[in-house]
C-alpha cells in the first residue's frame, strides 16, 4: 500500500502519501512551519495514521531525524520517512515499521531537493468525545510530543 501525505501551506502539493502537509501564511516565520498529517503505518510505532507532524521547511536534516520527502518515482507524492544516513547522492531513508518497505530499500538514496520539510512534533488527535475535563486534560498532556531523532537506528543500520 501507498503511503501518503496531505499538506497544506506555502508548497500546494497535488497528492500526497505518508503525510498531510504544511498550514501557514506566505511569509515571515509562519512560512518556514506547517502542519502534515500521516495517512499510512510506515512510521508506526513513532507515529500512527491519523497523526499531526508540525514541519519546517528547509531545515537542517541530520541522521535520525523524522522528515517529508518527495517520493523518488512520484515526486507529486508526499511521503513520512527517518532520514538514516547521508550517502553519495542523498539520503538512505527508512520507516520506522520494519513490515513495511517504501524507502530506501525500494528506491535507493533520496537527493536533497526532494526532502521537504524536517518533523519537529507529533499531535495525535483525541479518540472520541472527551466528555470530562479530567479526560480533556489526560489528552492534552499526551496529544503533543517533539519528534526525537532516532540516533541509534543509524548506528544499528550500519552494522548490518
């Protein structure tokens, strides 16, 4: 299955896989950020279907990192994948779901113009009414998280 990603913001994106896109105004600092969200369990467990990434464009990836990319193949395809290494040609990217195969091992390296925006949190959306403000607030203090990078998986991908 496709992944895919929805986005909205400064880039307009036709369709997209892994992720929904960018929601900001032209200009200033409200450009660089954006929201995403996640269609498909490439990323699972880290991140689920369903789930809200804040994105910045343009900014410094590094190894571990969760980013949007392009797809190779499909460039009007967004899709959500961890950057692992840098390799002559660009970025080997992996999903987080090691069920699931729509990265670097299908597509090989990803050059640096396709990678699009850089995750800096996660905000799951709440499941169901919440009926109390105890259950509104239960929800509130797990819905946000900072998408960490993932240092080792770079590390234990090498040594394979």
């Amino acid at each position: 299955m496709p992944e895919r990603v929805h986005e909205r913001g400064p880039e307009r994106e036709p369709e997209q896989e892994d992720a929904a896109g960018p929601g900001g105004e032209r200009g200033g600092l409200l450009r660089a950020f954006g929201l995403a969200e996640v269609y498909n369990p490439s990323m699972v467990p880290t991140l689920q279907p369903g789930d809200q990434l804040v994105v910045q464009y343009g900014a410094v990836v590094r190894p571990g990192d969760v980013v949007v990319l392009r797809h190779p193949f499909r460039q009007d395809l967004l899709i959500v994948k961890r950057a692992v290494e840098r390799r002559d040609g660009g970025w080997w990217v992996r999903g987080d779901n090691p069920y699931v195969e729509n990265d670097s091992r299908e597509f090989g390296t990803v050059p640096d113009e396709l990678v699009v925006a850089r995750a800096w949190a996660r905000v799951r959306p709440p499941r169901g009414i919440q009926r109390s403000p105890r259950a509104a607030l239960s929800w509130a203090l797990s819905a946000v998280r900072p998408v960490r990078p993932d240092r080792s998986l770079s590390r234990r991908l090498r040594a394979r």
